[in-house]
C-alpha cells in the first residue's frame, strides 16, 4: 500500500475496537469535514453518531469516489479486526467487492459489514473475506473483476502522460496537488515536454547492442514511422538528438527530459522485448526487407531496419502488374538478352533460398543493341530505372556498400568503359562477388561487424571483362570469369509490331518509366510462401543441365549446373508474372549459355591460362635452351632455362617426339601467378608434363635428364611435350 485512507491516523489501535467508514459518492459531504476547524459537522454523521452512540469528534474513515477509484492502493487498518462501512451516496457492487479483496491482502480485519446512513447492517462480508483469504481462484475472480478500478485509477504522485491542450500538444510531466490532512486531490502542475511518441519495444541488434523502439507520426507524413535509438545513448543529448533530428520536439529542460528517461524506463517492463535491430536487407527473419526498409511477408519476430541504401529512394512503385505485363513482359519475348536481364534480377532473393552464390552477367557489344534497355527493364522488377542504377565509374569500396545495402537483391553496373581506374576495375569485378567486406577494427577495441551480402548483377560494356581489363594492363583472375559472366548481347529479332528495333526500343525505354517496382514486391511475396517450391524446381531444373552438360569440362558444367539453371529456375517460377512458357524461357536461357560457352570455351579459363602462360613463355625463352643433339652453331642467350630435344628419325618413322626439359627454377618462375599444384595437374591431365614411371620423393614429376643430354651430370628438370602444347 503507498497510501493511508483519509483519517487513517485517527483511528483506534487496539486491535478490537470497531472502525467506522463513510464510503460512497457522497461521504465527504456526510461527514462535513472543515478544514479550518478540524472537526465534523455534517448533519447525516450526527445522526449516524446519535444512532450508534459514536462521539462525533472521533472521526471516521473516509472513502469517497476519488478514494474508491484508488482503493486497491489504499490502507484500510493495520491493527483492527473489525469494520463497520456506512454507506452514503452510490456505491457499486464491483466498489463492495474491491474493499474485501483490499482488506483480505491488506489488513488482519475479520468482521466487517456494509450498513445503511444509521449504521445498521445491510451486508456482512465476513464470510468473503475469509473466502479470498483462504481459496485462490476466488482471489483471483475478484481480482478480474475489480482491474478496471486499478487501470483507472486517479495518480497522486507525479507522472507523465499525452495531452492535448490550447497551447501544446504532447507528453507533459503533471504533478498531482494533494490536501496534506484529507488526501484529496486539490489540482495539479503540467510542463510540456516533447511532441508525442511511444515505446513500442527493445531488442537489441546482430553485435549484441540494445534498442529502445520508438515510434511517431511527423506532421508531414502519412504513416507513423519507427525508430531505433541506442540505449547507450538514451537519455544523454546524444539520444535527444537522434529523435529530434527525425521530427520530435522537445523542451530545453534538462529535468524534464531526465523525468521523461525514467518514464520510458519505467514503459520498458510492459513492451516487447525480441526486436532485432540489423543494417542486413533482404531475408531476414522470415520476411524480406527491400533496401528501403520496406517489409514483405511476415517476420516471425519484430525487425527494425536501420541503414537505407544510397538508392533507396528508388524502391518505389508505378503502375501494376497488369500493365507492366502488357507493357514490358509481352514486348520482350524472343529478345534473349533482354529476357536473361529479367532473369538475373529475379534471380537474386533466389540465392539465399537455393543455397547459391553471388554471380553477375555482363552483357557486351560494340554497339548499343539495347544494352541501357535491358538495364533498365531489368531495374523495373524493383523499382525506378533512373534511381536504382548504378555505374561502373564508382568506387569499389561504393560497391561494396550497395552491395551490402542491396542483399538479397539485384543491382546494375552501366558501361565498363567508365570504370575509374584498373584497380577499381579488379576489385569490382571480383570482390563483389565475395559477399563479404573487410575486417576492421573500432576506435573502443574489438572489430567492427562484417558486412555480409548476397547479390547477382547485370553489367554492361562495349567490351567484355578480359578485354576490358587487358586495355588498362591487367590480367583476369580465372574466378571472375565464372562469377561474371561474359556473354555478347544478342540483337532485337522480335519487335513486336513496331515499325523498328528503335520504336521497339524507344516504347521499352518509356514504359519502364511508368510501370515498375510492383512485380519484384509480388515476387518476393511469392517466394515467401513458396521456398520449399523453389528449391523442388531447382532441383529439376538442375538435373536437367547437368544432362544438358555431361559432356562438357567440370567448370562449363559447374557453372551450367549453378548459374544458368538457377537464372531458368527463376523464370520458370516467375511464369505467372512475365507471363512467357517454360519453353520460351528454356530458349532463351539455353541461348545465352552457348554464347557464353563458345565465349569462355570447353575448358576452364584458368587452364587456358596456364597454357597460354608456358607457350608464350617457351616461345620468348626458344634461344635461352640448349639444342640436342648438339649444335656447334647455337648461340645461347641469356640465362639457359635447359635443353630442347630435337626430333630423331629413326628407320622411317620417329623414334622420338620433340619436348623439352626445364630446369625447376625457371619453369616455376614462368608459371609463379598460379599454384604448383594447379599447374602441375593441369598440365599433366592436358598430357603436356611428362610424367616419369618412378618419381623420386620430393621431386614430383621431375626427370633426370639423359646423361648422353647433360654431358654426363645428374640434373633434374620437367619434361614438357611440345606437339601436345601446340595441339592444346
């Protein structure tokens, strides 16, 4: 109990004396209680004093409505055992029964009765009490019934609460003026503190920090928005001026605001506490959040979305799916490049369903042949064209933070031409599909959290990768070949009824202005409900090309098997959208594979390097090798790297192919950007390293060289067949 009834103190302590109570509407009138002189002189208490023999200065309990409405935190007695409670005025039974629960948990009173404005008795509620002492579930009945009595009871101590007032509106600190002697609420003091806003939970985010949750409606928006503040922060100017920079007012008032930390504190208790705060997009939690914060689908607890992307503002949405459908869809069926643009970006929050990684597709040509078309109708699957895209003219570490922003989702790289340097090219083209940034550390200690992400991409250029790369002096790393994916675009055959590829071109162009960002939203609602589907249609798909690529090298076949059967699985589960066959997207996809096949070739592009590495090595080094059999007339240059056998006749056929032995040192210089494993294998399986019947330990797949060759001395070196070099 936090408070005393009025004239608790006045009451007898003996423990079997008889306390008196006027309760109902109208007791304080009865009582006529004057403040000046202290005493009672109501005529109704007279009569009650005359009829039970009372003194009249003794004075009673007092519980009017204002005391009813508190009663649950009222203290009756301590010390008494017995009750009368004279009724005055109304008093209802939920009022009766929330006097017995208060005397039952607060007070050791046994004999207590309800009795009329003389004092005679109407109800004894002796039996109940001892009911709500002794049997739980009667408590607990009583208890329900007399709740709304609690929730809405008069505060007499100090509080914070929304108001709405001729000078302000919003969370004003009210201090309730209490009667010293009585209790009574006389009036009270409000100060405005802030515009108004709500705790709607805590949580914390992926690096085990807190959160509060807070949640407002600016004026000049449409819905309330949400906010993540740090509890670290909350309650310093640090806190106050994250909420005042997105839109709430607040007094100057440093013990206003310290009030109002407390109060919020206090909210903590009643709000949930399982909010996940994350920088993360795409699925998460169950639902998908696009890189504006836009949820789809339901998560399965609340997620708080803290950093947008630098393209947010282009996640918006323009006409519907119909009209995208007649529009876009309808006008590009049997334009497989335009097509394969749909499918990488529809593709992307495929990834983390299938168990896939990040890959990207770059569309090259001389000429325009609808290459910025292509991108832009790729873009309108999630939004605005002209905000979502991106050019390859950025940072790599810009990228990397798009990327980052974009998870789960699909982003767009205009034009390799422009990239600004060779190294950002590199990176680019390589880191992107890492999925993860580097590590860094925090000013405090420790390390900052990774970032993570999960994305395809669909590039453009005059050129393709290695070419590009080759321009500004650079080598492609074989990976990159596989992660992008090189593929010439192919030319508009289908127009649609268009007077040319321009019209064509020029309808697209416009109407991905007007039509975008509903059918990537209905995508991801779709995949949400259906991922066990998704997976079931990959599988399929995947089977059949590896059936379609059994023949060809285990890298083509991997990237068959991965990149291309999920860009058709995407298709292929997208049908009711774009709205094309199976077979029109089978076609279109096996298309581009070939070209892209007859692009990268059937063996892996590293072991064409490798390849190409050693002949053009062998080549520039011809005069650098001794000839045998011997040549009195040879002059060598340079450094000699080892011995050329010339081929010998014998009889009618030769005896021996021409090869040649390199010594250890320069053949791992001529091949040192690749592992010796990787070149050792490949060279061996390609046929090209000889490898001898009995290997020396420690000396894999090194000859001794023929003594009649080194003049007699022990040397080791590789053997290298040159009719297989050159056939390879």
């Amino acid at each position: 109990m936090i408070e005393k009834a009025p004239f608790f103190d006045k009451q007898p302590t003996d423990k079997m004396t008889e306390i008196f109570c006027l309760v109902g509407s109208k007791a304080w009138n009865a009582l006529g209680y004057s403040k000046d002189t202290k005493q009672a002189n109501g005529e109704e208490w007279a009569l009650l004093c005359q009829a039970t023999g009372r003194k009249k200065a003794n004075l009673p309990l007092i519980l009017d409505s204002q005391q009813l409405k508190s009663i649950n935190r009222l203290k009756i007695t301590d010390t008494q055992t017995m009750i009368r409670f004279c009724i005055f005025g109304e008093l209802t039974e939920t009022e009766k029964n929330a006097i017995a629960l208060n005397l039952a948990k607060h007070s050791p009173v046994e004999h207590a009765i309800f009795a009329d404005n003389l004092g005679y008795e109407v109800e004894n509620i002796s039996g109940y009490i001892a009911r709500l002492r002794a049997d739980e579930d009667s408590r607990l009945l009583a208890e329900m019934t007399t709740k709304e009595i609690d929730d809405n009871a008069p505060k007499r101590t100090s509080y914070i609460e929304y108001r709405q007032t001729e000078k302000a509106e919003g969370l004003f600190y009210v201090v309730p003026q209490l009667d010293k002697a009585t209790g009574e609420i006389l009036g009270e003091k409000e100060k405005w503190i802030c515009s108004n806003f709500e705790l709607k939970g805590q949580g914390k985010d992926d690096n085990g920090d807190y959160y509060y949750l807070f949640s407002w409606k600016n004026i000049d928006e449409k819905k309330a928005r949400v906010e993540a503040i740090p509890l670290a922060d909350f309650g310093s100017e640090a806190g106050w001026k994250i909420l005042k920079s997105k839109g709430v007012k607040m007094t100057q008032g440093q013990g206003l605001t310290a009030n109002l930390t407390e109060h919020f504190h206090a909210q903590s208790k009643a709000v949930p506490n399982d909010w996940r705060v994350t920088n993360l997009k795409g699925w998460q939690s169950g639902a998908y959040i696009l890189p504006n914060g836009e949820m789809i689908g339901e998560a399965d607890k609340p997620l708080y979305f803290s950093e947008k992307s630098g393209a947010s503002e282009g996640y918006t949405t323009s006409g519907t799916l119909e009209s995208w459908q007649k529009e876009i869809a309808d006008n590009l069926r049997g334009n497989h490049s335009m097509m394969l643009g749909v499918a990488v970006a529809l593709s992307a929050p495929l990834l983390s369903i299938l168990g896939r990684d990040s890959f990207g597709v770059h569309l090259y040509a001389e000429s325009s042949k609808g290459k910025t078309t292509t991108l832009n109708i790729a873009n309108s699957i999630y939004g605005n064209p002209e905000k979502l895209k991106l050019s390859w003219s950025t940072t790599a570490m810009g990228v990397k933070n798009e990327a980052t922003a974009r998870n789960d989702s699909f982003l767009t790289l205009d034009e390799i031409g422009q990239a600004k340097n060779v190294k950002d090219l590199e990176s680019i083209a390589y880191d992107i599909f890492n999925e993860t940034g580097k590590l860094q550390g925090k000013k405090e200690g420790g390390n900052r959290a990774v970032n993570r992400w999960k994305i395809t991409a669909l590039s453009t250029g005059e050129k393709d990768l290695e070419t590009q790369l080759a321009n500004q002096g650079a080598k492609v790393h074989a990976g990159q070949l596989v992660r992008l994916l090189n593929i010439p675009i192919m030319e508009v055959k289908e127009i649609h009824g268009f007077n040319s590829v321009k019209a064509h071109a020029d309808h697209l162009n416009e109407q991905v202005l007007e039509h975008f960002g509903i059918v990537g939203r209905e995508w991801i609602a779709f995949l949400s409900q259906n991922k066990e589907l998704a997976k079931e249609t990959y599988k399929q798909t995947k089977k059949k090309w590896l059936e379609r690529s059994e023949n060809m090298s285990g890298q083509v076949q991997r990237v068959a098997t991965d990149r291309f059967a999920t860009l058709e699985t995407a298709l292929i589960l997208a049908k009711h959208l774009t709205k094309w066959s199976d077979e029109e997207s089978d076609q279109a996809v096996l298309n581009n594979f070939l070209n892209w096949k007859e692009l990268y070739g059937e063996n892996s592009h590293e072991e064409k390097r490798i390849l190409s590495t050693l002949t053009d090595w062998i080549l520039a080094n011809e005069l650098s090798f001794y000839e045998h059999p011997y040549n009195e007339k040879q002059v060598l240059k340079g450094n000699p790297v080892g011995f050329k056998v010339l081929s010998v006749l014998g009889g009618d056929k030769t005896a021996e192919t021409e090869h040649y032995y390199i010594y250890p040192k320069p053949f791992k210089d001529a091949l040192h950007e690749f592992s010796k494993k990787t070149y050792l294998e490949i060279l061996a399986n390609a046929g090209i390293l000889d490898k001898p019947t009995r290997q020396e330990a420690g000396y894999d797949y090194q000859f001794s060289i023929p003594k009649n060759i080194t003049g007699g001395k022990k040397i080791r070196a590789y053997k290298i067949i040159l009719e297989m070099l050159d056939d390879e």
